[in-house]
C-alpha cells in the first residue's frame, strides 16, 4: 500500500462551478390561457356545456333583474319628485307670485277708500302678506342654497319688508290726508312691479322647469332593461329548445320556471312603464300646461286691477315714456289683452272638459264686463267726476271691482279643477311604478336559481 508523503493533507476535489446549478422545479400555476383551456376542454362534453350553459343564463337572469332595478328606481325617484316636490313648489311659487299681487292690489283699493281703510281689505292685505312670508320660508326649506331659487327667495325675503314698510307710511300718510301718501303707495308699487313680482316671476319659471325635468326624466324609456330582458328570455327559449332536441322532452320545470319569471318581469316593466309615461305626460299636457296658463292669467287680473286703481291714485301724474299716455292705464290695457289671450288658451286646453272649461268661460264673460264697466268709469272721470268715478270702481254693486272679484273667483275655480286633475293624473303615474324595482330583483333572483335547477336535472342524467 503507498502512502502519501509526510505531511501532506489530502483535499477533496472543488466542485467545476463552471457547470450550470441544479434548480429544483416550482409548482406551476394556472394561467389565464390554462383556465381558457380547460373552459374549451369542458366543452367538448355535454356535462360540461350544461355547466356553462346554467351559468350563463343565470348570469343573464341576475343582470336584467339588476338593471331593471336600478333603471325603474331612479325612474321611480323622479315620479315621486314630481308628485312630492317639484309640483308643489312650482305651485307655491305661483302661490308667492299671486299673494304678492294681490296685496299690491289690496293696498292700492284701501288707499282709495280714504283715510278709513276698509276692514276686509285691509285684513286681505295683511293675509297675503302672510301667506306670501310662510311660503317664502317653506320654499327656502325646500331648495339647495346653490340654486337659483333660493337666490330669487332671499331676494324676496329682503325686498318684502321694504315693500310692507312703503305702504305702511302710504297709509299713515293717507290717515293725515297728506298728498304725500300717493307717492308712497305708487312708489310702493314700483317696487312691487320692478322687483318683487319679476323675482317671484323668475322663481315661477325655476320650480316649473324643474317640474319639468322630473317629469321627463320619469318618463325616459329603460331601454337597457328592456334589452337585457330581451336577451335572457331569448337565451331561456332556446336552452329550451335545445333541450328538447336532445331529449324529445317538452318541458323542464326548472326552465320553464325561469322562464315564466323574466317573461312576468318584461311584461312587468314594458306595460308598468308605458302607463306610467302616458300618466305622467296627461299630467304634464292636461294638468300643468293648463296651471301655468291659468296662474298668469290670475296674475294678470290682479296687476291689471292694481293699476286700475293706482290710475284714480295717481290722477295722470306719472306717465309713459313718452310722455303722451297715462302709465296706469296703459298697463292695464295691455294687462287685460294678455288676460284675455291667455283664457282662450285656457279654454282651448281644457277642451270637452266641461269642469275645467265652465269656470273658463265664465271669467271670459266678467272680463268683457269688467272692460265695459272701466270704460264707463274712465268715461266719467274724463268728465271731471272723480267722485263718481271711484264709486264706479271700487263701490259695493256694478263696479269694476266686482267683476273683477268674479273673475278670480272663476280663475280659483278653474285652477283648483286643474290642480286636482294633475295630482290624480301623476298620482297614477308614480302609482304604475310602485314595487316594480324590488319585485324584478326578487323574481330575477328567482329565475335565476330555477334556471340552475333546471340545467343540474339535466346533468343528474350523466351521473
């Protein structure tokens, strides 16, 4: 045996670290193309097909009931703006526009009667002004401080006081029997006719397009839902179909559940719908097209009667522009010929309604009488009679303000019929709506788990 020489240490031989290392394999994960592969790999059975099948149609199922949920609910939410909100504000609009006109009109028949105002005057005065403040306060409450209402609403709020305070040293003034009360009460009502009215106006025409948007966004087709109902009842069929071309077997109870659920549910949204747009469009064409009419009309008799009196007021101190007509009695002239445009269109929309068209026809007839009797009265007072001419306007029988009371009496008429024929119309409207979003999601989730139930009879074939 050879042995090493003394002291040498034997070594083990180095690794050649030239070599490529060694690396123990990874567990291989599923990718995307492996999923797509088994996907196509199941397929290519019917077991598997039946699998993807179910799936699919209860996917489909879900979705229709999903959008018809959340297209009918905001659908549903406008309907409720409008029955809620949106048309009772337009209304309390016209409400704030009228109260101020009529006190406008109040003050000006109480300046008239001399230095003792008369009580009921004065106590219709002080209720309009009332009613307007308690509106203006309940507007606020209702509208986004961003909004255009609530600008016009703070407007109104600052310009009341100014307006309740002219009047009041117009009466002071009129109680002394000062000349200077005049120009107060005809300042007063400047203020009235360049300030609050336009503003109330303004408010007017923001609440009833607001009306108007509501109603339109009500009334908007679901065409998603519609298609999607469409699609997974499309789908149901032909699984249906499918099913009996290779079995011979007409139904399959879970299928045809399933099927019976998605078909009540488009039957559901398309007829729901549809009653609920022709509803909500009778409310808007029947009900508000003849409110806003009727609102400006009453609005104008009151304007027209204010500057009826404020024309004995001022006595032909303030006149046109031009300086050649009295300015009183041109408003009022033009006043009474948009009065009495605005009660044929009235009339026209009220149609063979005859609740809505008799009380039309009757302030057509006080109006006539109402021009006849100003003219007398101006004829009168043309005379010299001034006198006799404040009897012929602001007396207790055959004046001009007696017809002019029958004239907002018939217009009262008139839009209380209209105010009642838009609620029960959109009433309907809102009502045609009611449980359609919760019972879709209900029988969709229903269809869903039947159409499933369906396809895994099928498949309990293959086990």
């Amino acid at each position: 045996m050879t042995y090493p020489p003394s002291g040498t240490v034997l070594r083990e031989p180095e690794p050649d670290r030239s070599a490529a290392p060694v690396s123990v394999p990874a567990q291989r994960r599923a990718g995307p193309s492996e999923a797509v592969q088994r996907l196509r790999a199941a397929a290519t059975t019917e077991p598997g097909r039946l699998q993807i099948i179910g799936a699919a149609l209860a996917l489909l199922v879900v979705v229709f009931g999903a959008v018809t949920f959340l297209e009918i609910s905001a659908r549903a939410s406008a309907a409720h703006d409008v029955v809620e909100r949106s048309q009772p504000l337009s209304a309390d609009a016209a409400d704030i526009y009228r109260s101020l006109a009529d006190a406008d009109t109040m003050a000006a028949s109480g300046f008239l009667a001399g230095a003792e105002e008369p009580e009921d005057v004065h106590e219709r005065y002080e209720r309009d002004i009332k009613e307007a403040s308690r509106l203006l306060v309940q507007a606020a409450a209702s509208t986004d401080a961003s909004t255009s209402s609530h600008r016009e609403i703070t407007t109104l709020g600052e310009l009341l006081p100014e307006y309740t305070g002219l009047i009041e040293r117009a009466r002071a003034n009129n109680r002394q029997g000062l000349p200077l009360g005049g120009a107060y009460l005809r300042y007063a009502n400047q203020k009235m006719t360049n300030e609050l009215l336009p503003a109330a106006e303004r408010l007017y025409a923001a609440e009833t397009g607001r009306l108007g948007t509501d109603s339109a966004d009500a009334r908007r087709w679901p065409f998603l839902s519609l298609a999607a109902g469409v699609l997974a009842l499309a789908a149901l069929v032909w699984m249906q179909r499918r099913n009996y071309r290779r079995t011979n077997r007409v139904f399959n109870h879970g299928l045809l559940a399933a099927t019976a659920a998605a078909t009540v549910v488009l039957l559901w949204l398309a007829v729901g719908h549809t009653v609920a747009r022709a509803e909500l469009r009778a409310a808007m064409t029947q009900g508000q097209e003849s409110l806003d009419v009727l609102n400006k009309a009453r609005i104008n008799s009151l304007k027209a009667r204010a500057n009826e009196n404020l024309t004995l007021v001022a006595r032909g101190a303030v006149l046109t522009p031009d300086g050649t007509r009295d300015k009183y009695e041109t408003d009022y002239s033009t006043g009474m010929k948009e009065l009495g445009a605005q009660l044929r269109t009235a009339e026209k929309l009220a149609g063979d309604d005859s609740a809505g068209s008799e009380p039309v026809g009757d302030a057509m007839a006080d109006v006539s009488e109402w021009q006849e009797r100003h003219k007398e009265a101006r004829a009168t007072d043309d005379r010299g009679e001034y006198d006799a001419a404040l009897k012929q306007i602001i007396g207790p029988k055959d004046t001009t303000g007696e017809s002019f009371e029958q004239v907002d009496e018939a217009l009262r008429k008139a839009l209380a019929h209209e105010q009642d024929e838009f609620d029960a119309a959109a009433q309907d409207g809102r009502g045609a709506l009611g449980g359609l979003p919760v019972g879709a999601a209900v029988l969709a989730v229903l269809g869903a788990v039947a159409a499933i139930v369906g396809v895994n009879r099928r498949l309990s074939e293959y086990r």
